[in-house]
C-alpha cells in the first residue's frame, strides 16, 4: 500500500503564475508573481476543489517569493521584493514592514514551549505551593511560555524576530560571510543556512555563532537509491539531455526539516542530514539526478525529478514500487538489461516520495497523475515532459522544547503541488493547477507495515507520529519485531524487549520447542498470532517455510533465518543478509544488489552469479546454525532467572505468599493452554492479581528446570534447594530416574510434600550400615518440620525411635523449630518415660520452662521410674532415678509439692521430709530426718536453709532441739550427743532461756560452756557503746566538712594578683591555703614557692 493516495485537482485554470502557497487551518493562501495573494477554502473531503474566498490585490509591486504565518500574532509572513512584511489576518491591516531585514532572501518560522521558570512574590499567597517548607526550588514555578521565532536571511547577515506569548522582543542581526538563500530550523536555537548548493552552516540563535558544514563527496556512480548515478546516464547517451537541465542555471540550494534536530541537504544527486552539531547522521538520500525541488511531510520527502530520470515500473493508479531486482547471473542479461533503459525511462516529471526513516523510496508518482497508467507515445511525451512542477508549499515541524508530543492528528497534513505547462501559450490558455496530496492514516500505513513485517519500519513510523511515548500499539509492534528477531536468531534482543514489556511469560516460552515449552509450544507458523499479529503474517510466514525445532535439527532454522529479514538490517548480524525489499545497504560502497532498491535499479542485473553478501551467508550457515540450541536456552536462562526474583518479590510485598505455599494452589496442569495465554500482557507485575502471580511464578520455574534437563543437568540442585514454583508431577520421575534423590527430596520439602520425602528417606536409610548415615538424613529433615505437622513428625520419627532412641530424641531438641511441648511430651511418654524425662530435663535445664506442669511431670516420671526400677530389682537404676528425683524436688520451685507428696510411698522417707518443708511443716519434715533417717547434718541444714541468715535465735532450731531432748515417739533413742553438738555450733540461733529449761538435769555446764558464756555477755549494751561511738564520729566528720565547705574568696575588679600586681579580671585563679590567697592561674606555682621561703625564713 502506498503511503499517499492519486493527487487530485483542487484548482484548475488558474491563470496567474503562483510563486508561493501557504496551508494554513482550512485557508490555502497562493502568492502569485504580480503581487497578488488568491484566498481559497480547503474542504476535508480530497476529491472536491477549493471554494475561492477573496483575493488580495496588489499586495506588492513584484513577486510574493514566500508565505508564513506567525499563529503567536494571528499574522502572515509576506516576502516580496525582498523585504518581508506583516499582514494581520483576516484584514490584512495594517502592514507592518519589517525594516531591519530589508534584503531578504529567505525566511524560516519555528514555534516552541518553554517552561520559563518564575519566582512566587508577595502576590503568590494562593499558589499551592506558597508557605510551604520544601526546598529552594519551591519558590519557583514552572511558566509555559510559546516562543516564536521568525529568522529571516539577508545579503550577508541575518536578523531574528522573537515573540513571547505573542509580545515582541529584541531584534538581534548578525552579520554572514555569505547571504542564506535557504534557511531551515532543526530545533528552537539552531537553525541552518543554505548559501549555495555547495555551502551550508549551522546558525546558533543563543550565541549568534556560526558554524560551517563540511560535507563527503557525492557518489556519482551506482550509489543512488535507484543504482543508477549520473554515470550511467552519461554511458547510455542520456548526458546531453540531463546537462541541459542542469546547466541552463545555478541550481536552487535544496534545504528542509525532517524531524526535531535534523535537515537534509541537498547537493548534487544526494541529499545529508545533518544535526545540530553540523555532522552528517545516518544514510544519506539517493536520487538519480539532483532534484528540482524537494518538500517534506512527517515522515516523508517529496522530491520532483525531471522527465527521463525515473525507470517505468509501474503499479495502480501510475504508482511505482521499490523492488529489489531479480539475481541475474549471467552477462549477457546485463547487456540486455542496459540497452533496454532508455526505453524504460518515464518521459514526464515524477515525484518521487522517500520515507525519511529508512531513507528508502515508497512510492513514485508519474505526471499526469489522474490519468491510466500507460506507455506514453512520442506526441505525448512532448507534451507531458513539457510540464512544470513545483513544490511550493513545506510543512513546518514545530516541535515545542520541554514538551513531550504524545498525540497526533488521525489524518496527517496535505501537500500541495502546482503544475504549470512550459509553453507560454499553453499556459495562458490551460492556466496553472493544484494538485493536493492526501496521505494514508497514521493507522493504516503502520498497520500495513506491521502486515508486510517490516515492523521496525512501523516503530520508527509511530514515534514520528505519537512521538516516544507508551501506546498499546508500540506495545504490540514492539512484541511482533521480538518475534522476529527471535525467528532469525537475536534471542539477546528479542527477549530483552519482551522483559520491558512484560509480556506474558507464557507466550515467551511458546517460542521454545515442546521439550522445554511442553504442551505451552506454539508452531512457528502461529507465533505472530500469538502475540496479537494479523493472522494473514502467520500465514505468509507459514509459506515462506518458516518453521522448525532448532532443537531438532539444522535446516529448518537456517531456511527460516534467510527467509525472514527486519528493515533495519537485522538479518546481516545474525548471518543473514538478504534484506526485504526496503532495506538498504549499510555503506555506498556496498554491494550492486544490496544498492538497487529502486525502480531503477530493478533493471541492473548484478555483476557476478552469486552476491558476495549471500556466498557469505551460505558459508557460514553450518557454523551459526549448529550452536542455535545452545545460544538459545542461554537466552531462555537469562529471561527466567531475571523474572523469577521479581515476581517473587511482588509475590511477597503485595500477598504475603512465598514459593513454600506453592501446595495451597492448584496446579498448572489444571490450566489450560489458552488460559495461560491469555494472561495480562503488558502490565506491571504490581498491577496482576494474586491468581495471574503464581500462574506466572509457575510457568517460569517449571520451564526454568525443563531447560536445565536439557542444558544444564548440574543447576537442578541448586533450583530445587531453592524455593520454587515448579510442578513436582512433570520432575518428580526424571530426578528418580536420574538417581538424583537429594535434589528430589529438597523439591518435596518445598512443595510441602513432607510425607514422601520421609519415605524416600527411610528407604535410602536401608542402604546404609552405620547408625549416623543411617539416621541423620531423617532426623535432619525431622529437625526442621514445625508444628503444623505434628502428626506427621510421630509417625515418621516412631521408627528412627526404633533404631536408636538417643538419636531419635534429637529430633524434638533440635532449636530448629519450636513443637508443642505438651504433645511431644505425651508422644515420647508413650514410647519410654525414661526418654520422657529426658526431654523435660532439655526444657527445664536449657529452655528454663517453669511451667509447674513440666516440673510436675517431671518429677512424677522420676517417681515412676524409680518405683518400676525397685519392682523389678533394679538397684543401680533405682539409686539414680530416685537421687535425680531428691535433687529435683530440692533445687526447684516450679512444681507443687502437695500433688506429688500424694503420690509417695511409705517407705521414701527423704522426698517425704523435703516435699513436708516445701509445703511449710518443718516439724514433721525434721522428725523424719531426726527418727527414721537419723541423718541430723540434714536436719541442721534444713533448718539453715528456712532460718534468717543473720545469727539471732531462730524457732526452727529450737525445735530440732526439742525433738533431740523430748523426742515424740516411743522408746526414742539417746540424742543428747546431736543436741549438746547443735548448741555448740547454732548458740547464737538458740534462745538461752528455753534452752536452758529443755537441757536435762545430768547435763554439766562443762558442757554447754561455751553457750552459757556467750549468753551472759550481754551482746547489746556492747552494742550501743559502738553505736554511740559511731554516731560521734560520724558528726565530727561533717563538722569538719561543713567549715572546709564554708570557706570561700570573693574576686572583684579591684583585686590584685599578689604575685604578677596585675588585676585579676575574669583571668582563671588559684587559691592558696591555708589563708586563701589568689592568684592568676599561671602565677601559682611561683607564689607558691614564695609562700615556701617565707615559711621556712
């Protein structure tokens, strides 16, 4: 489809010669070589002609050479007899002549946004931002402001017209080597000059600085866009007919805007863009011959070629293509080929478009353009040639600076074209018509290049159109060019693109064959389909025998790699350089065939059988093709490990869920393919819910270790180990079949598969003989379950208690994971007490629980098994149980005394006796340590342990007293001995009266001397002499310390340093005892010795 329809006849028989056109809103405004300016409406519909609205006559005595309208002031540019003037529209008064550019040549307009900054004042107090406590950039405030800019060239200088918001400023000149017969801007500071064909500079508004542009030689011979320089028409005798067009006059300097920091220049037959800096960017424009006059419309330049120029090769509606030619291998043909062009050439003005993306023909119009396409005669190649065009209407580009174009109109501008007959009297009889090109939609043109697969042609389209910004659109174009720099081998690029669009992961892995994708794998023939491409691609890709697993073998891929190609050459570094037919060749010095893109050139055969680029392509085909599999699953492993974390992280962050939840959703087999295709492309992974999430999470990790199955066997271990999302159905039986039970087991443990991981456990334990390997795997796995499978950790761990019960009790002391003490206490009891007991024994000593339960517990099972062991005669365990038990119940605190003292027996007279003094009746607890332990030391230090530390007489040892002298029992033994030994050494503790009534008669004082002595001592009026002594002394003390407090000087201005004679101010002091002098700080030491000598003289 070409980009522009037929042009149509808007004005006919118009009998004055126009000289200028402005398109201005629905007005066209035509300045005519009298003076004169015709007014005429434009209508929306192209196949209508213009309404004539007004004519202004005599706006100047010559010829109006230029239009332009300045939108700030509502005013038009006019350009006539060199002097451009002011018109205000719609009444054209009053003029308003602009003096300073009084010799001008050519003029330039640009209008542009600028964020000019402004400083809040007194009267800002409404401004939201006002009063507030932000930074130093919070007293301004962005002001959008249009700036317009009228650059007019003159004989050897320029002069600047600005306005802001539509108020005039400053004229600024500035004087030129040379006088710009063109000027175009590339962006609001820089503009560019045209002295000469051959001449040209860039023009810095901001400096009024100039700076030359030094431009390479043209290439005159088989490097246009057509494959045919001026060489060629010489070769063919076409040179005398050409120079005659070129040498009548100097040339017209050819200069225009094509895009925000770009002009193209025109010199010879090939035109530069150049940037802001004055450097040639990019590939150049080729034409056949230089055009006569050329005009631009985002994205395209038209350009008019004389008669005999162009080859015929013609299309509907006289349209020419751009097709590459057919391979000719043999010379003759290219003999043929070139006498055949002459009678090819079309004999009339052409116009020819080129797409100033890729800088490539789309499309050429023959004069006359509403006429049928057919092979003009002689009689009517006179008078066809005979015909004057020219383009004299250029669209401006503004784009505004600090504004981003995030919208475009649906229908682009239209171009106009004046054809005027040569003869002078055909022209006064048929007058002159205008022809008004019409484009395409935007959405048309890109969505034909998105058909054709030219999909970076179709980007490249839409940014000149909606400009840098994110559409749904760019989206999809963005994700077919993927796609096909996928199909050619740029895995690299084509899976970066879809990681910043965030495409579904889903259809990524589509791309893969069925041993990584499994049942997600789409044929090659469907993945333009799946990703949103028009159907009709799939199927022309389908044709082209694109297809094939690069897995499976070699052909497929290298037939797919040469048959599919990207306008922006793409293909070359993947190895493949046959291009479509609007690619170009990357250097002029390039290949003949690479070079004849054009109508043209289709008639060139190429010099040789073979292109050079196609024999190279041919000779590297094995050794690209046969490493496809590995640069791809290295593509692959890049995409879903740099996925995997960020959905993890989101996963996380917004729902709380980890990879070890993977159980609680349903399975990735339950889904089916077109459901996972149909997950949200292009969305934020914090935008998707909680369902699309996982579904995500699921695809990558399974696809991630179907691909390590593939190409990296020693990664499972670390993916398993890892948390995960893969499906453990679709790896469960290749990790066993590979013999890999660690890593299978890991993928249990994650999936919380805990049931089969222990299964597998036990019976990888019955290859082993020593106890450790034997065990440790299972108690290991055990050691780390929580609470929430308790039933699970008993069942498993009922035979690891089996093999080796001090092993297995590792299992519940592990600080690990914290299980419910209860149950587990309650499991091991029914397994053995004795493990039981060990277990609270771990929780009191090392936990410090103080739960009285456990220590309950604990001290029943102590109790318990030291019953069993005197039952069943075993002495040696029964001691130890039974001192653990009396030690227990001694140390601690934590249980209840009265609950175990009813589980007691008889014959367990020592837990009796400490179990009676937890519970407060030390009078029994002392008759069982006194008459059926006779242990008296542990009588005696029971009662130090309940008495007062301090050394007063305490009721607990006169008890004990009493129970040696006046025993309670029956035919009591003689415990006079024990009581004489408890009043030598706890007499302090003993009241002497009531000890001297309990002592029997026969009971000498010989023997209780020592007691009797320090009875009479009478301890407390010692004391209160001491007492008394110490208060004394006590306050002499702070006497002393009240007077040395109390001693003071007073420093006034007045007062003299004794030692320097100099005042002593605010200077830091000494004081000198004992009579208090001062003195400076510094003068201290010499007083002091002063005060010395006069002590001692």
């Amino acid at each position: 489809m070409a980009p522009f329809n037929t042009p149509t006849v808007v004005l006919s028989r118009f009998k004055e010669r126009p000289e200028s056109l402005l398109a201005q809103g629905h007005r066209l405004y035509i300045g005519t070589a009298t003076g004169n300016i015709h007014i005429y409406d434009l209508h929306d519909g192209s196949s209508e002609e213009m309404t004539f609205v007004e004519i202004r006559k005599a706006i100047s005595r010559k010829a109006i050479d230029q239009l332009g309208y300045i939108k700030d002031i509502n005013s038009l540019v006019v350009l006539s007899d060199s002097l451009p003037t002011l018109y205000p529209l719609p009444s054209f008064t009053p003029p308003t002549p602009l003096a300073k550019a009084k010799g001008a040549l050519s003029f330039a307009i640009h209008s542009s946004v600028h964020n000019a900054p402004r400083t809040e004042g007194p009267d800002a107090s409404d401004s939201p931002r006002s009063g507030g406590f932000d930074s130093a950039e919070a007293g301004t405030i962005p002001i959008p402001t249009v700036v317009t800019s009228l650059v007019v060239g003159c004989r050897r200088r320029v002069v600047v017209y600005t306005w802001r918001d539509g108020e005039h400023q400053e004229i600024k000149e500035t004087l030129l080597p040379h006088s710009p017969r063109a000027v175009a801007f590339l962006d609001s500071s820089h503009v560019c000059f045209a002295y000469s064909s051959t001449e040209h500079a860039i023009f810095s508004l901001e400096n009024s600085m100039t700076v030359d542009v030094t431009m390479p030689a043209p290439v005159l011979t088989s490097s246009s866009s057509t494959g045919l320089g001026i060489g060629t028409f010489s070769g063919l005798g076409l040179s005398g007919y050409m120079s005659l067009g070129l040498g009548g006059k100097a040339a017209k300097p050819g200069l225009i805007r094509v895009g925000e920091g770009e002009v193209v220049v025109v010199k010879e037959n090939q035109g530069f863009v150049l940037g802001v800096d004055g450097r040639t960017k990019g590939n150049g424009v080729n034409w056949p011959i230089q055009p006569e006059e050329i005009a631009y419309v985002n994205p395209y330049i038209f350009s008019i070629l004389p008669p005999g120029t162009v080859l015929s090769q013609e299309g509907p509606d006289r349209s020419f293509s751009s097709s590459p030619p057919p391979a000719s291998t043999s010379l003759q043909t290219q003999t043929q080929a070139q006498f055949q062009i002459q009678g090819s050439l079309i004999q009339a003005p052409v116009v020819q478009i080129i797409s100033s993306i890729n800088t490539l023909p789309v499309q050429t119009l023959a004069f006359p353009f509403s006429q049928p396409s057919t092979s003009p005669n002689t009689s009517s190649n006179a008078s066809v040639a005979n015909i004057s065009l020219r383009l004299l209407t250029t669209t401006v580009i503004s784009t505004p600076s600090n504004m981003t174009v995030t919208t475009a109109p649906k229908t682009p501008p239209p171009l106009f074209l004046i054809s005027t007959p040569v003869d002078r009297t055909l022209a006064a009889a048929d007058g002159t018509t205008v022809w008004r090109f019409t484009m395409q939609e935007w959405d048309a043109q890109i969505d034909e290049l998105v058909e054709r697969g030219l999909y970076t042609d179709a980007l490249a389209l839409l940014e000149r159109v909606q400009g840098p910004g994110a559409s749904p659109k760019r989206t999809l174009i963005l994700a077919l060019n993927a796609v096909s720099q996928f199909r050619i081998g740029k895995y690299d690029d084509a899976v970066n693109t879809l990681l910043d669009l965030d495409v579904n992961p889903a259809k990524v892995i589509a791309l893969y064959p069925e041993r990584v994708a499994g049942r997600l794998a789409v044929r090659r023939e469907e993945w333009v389909s799946l990703f949103g491409g028009p159907v009709a691609q799939a199927k022309d890709e389908l044709s082209s025998g694109a297809g094939g697993d690069f897995f499976a073998g070699d052909k497929g891929k290298a037939e797919d790699a040469i048959s599919t190609g990207s306008s922006d050459g793409s293909s070359k570094e993947s190895g493949s350089r046959e291009k479509l037919p609007i690619e170009r060749s990357p250097s002029t010095a390039g290949s003949l065939r690479a070079r004849t893109k054009t109508s043209l050139g289709a008639l060139l055969p190429s010099a040789v059988s073979k292109d050079d680029d196609v024999a190279s392509l041919i000779g590297r085909k094995k050794g690209k093709v046969l490493d496809e599999s590995t640069r791809s699953l290295e593509t692959l492993w890049r995409y879903l490990t740099s996925l995997r974390p960020k959905l993890a992280g989101v996963l996380s962050s917004s729902h709380h869920i980890t990879p070890s939840q993977s159980h609680v959703f349903p399975a990735l087999s339950s889904t089916s393919p077109a459901s996972l295709y149909a997950l949200s492309s292009g969305v934020p992974l914090t935008e998707l819910s909680e369902e699309e999430l996982v579904k995500r999470a699921q695809i990558v990790d399974t696809a991630l270790f179907k691909s390590y199955l593939i190409g990296r066997p020693s990664m499972l271990g670390p993916l398993c180990r890892l948390p995960n999302w893969c499906e453990v159905v679709e790896v469960e039986e290749e990790l066993r079949a590979r013999e890999k039970y660690a890593e299978l087991i890991f993928l249990y443990n994650g999936k919380k598969m805990h049931t089969k991981a222990l299964k597998l456990l036990q019976q990888l334990s019955e290859k082993e003989d020593d106890m450790r390997d034997k065990l440790g795997p299972s108690i290991s796995y055990l050691q780390k379950l929580g609470p929430e499978y308790l039933d699970q950790i008993f069942e498993s761990a009922r035979w690891v208690f089996e093999q080796d019960r001090e092993m297995a009790l590792q299992i519940f002391t592990s600080d690990d994971v914290e299980l419910p003490r209860g149950p587990v206490t309650d499991y091991l009891e029914r397994i053995d007490p004795q493990i039981a007991s060990r277990y609270l024994e771990y929780l009191i000593e090392e936990k410090e629980e103080t739960s009285p339960g456990f220590h309950d517990r604990l001290a029943g099972l102590y109790l318990g098994i030291t019953i069993s062991a005197k039952k069943r005669g075993e002495e040696k365990k029964h001691g130890e149980v039974y001192t653990k038990l009396l030690r227990f119940i001694d140390a601690t605190e934590h249980y209840r005394p009265d609950r175990l003292y009813g589980l007691l027996s008889e014959d367990l007279y020592e837990a009796r006796a400490i179990l009676l003094g937890r519970m407060g009746r030390h009078e029994h607890a002392l008759e069982l340590y006194v008459y059926k332990l006779g242990d008296f030391a542990k009588a005696e230090e029971h009662c130090k342990r309940i008495s007062s530390p301090s050394p007063t007489p305490s009721p607990i040892f006169l008890t004990l007293l009493k129970l040696y002298l006046r025993p309670t029992i029956p035919n009591p033994p003689n415990l006079l001995t024990p009581a004489l030994s408890l009043i030598s050494r706890h007499r302090a503790r003993l009241d002497p009266i009531e000890t001297l009534q309990l002592l029997p008669p026969l009971v000498s004082a010989q023997d209780v001397k020592p007691f009797l002595v320090q009875a009479l001592r009478a301890p407390v009026f010692d004391n209160a002499v001491v007492r008394d002594v110490n208060k004394a002394r006590y306050e002499g003390i702070e006497r002393k310390l009240m007077v040395l407090e109390s001693r003071r000087v007073k420093v006034t201005d007045s007062r003299i340093c004794p030692q320097c004679h100099k005042r002593l101010g605010n200077s830091v002091i000494a004081v000198h005892a004992p009579r208090g002098e001062v003195t400076h700080y510094q003068c201290r030491e010499a007083f002091s010795r002063k005060l010395n000598a006069m002590r001692h003289s």
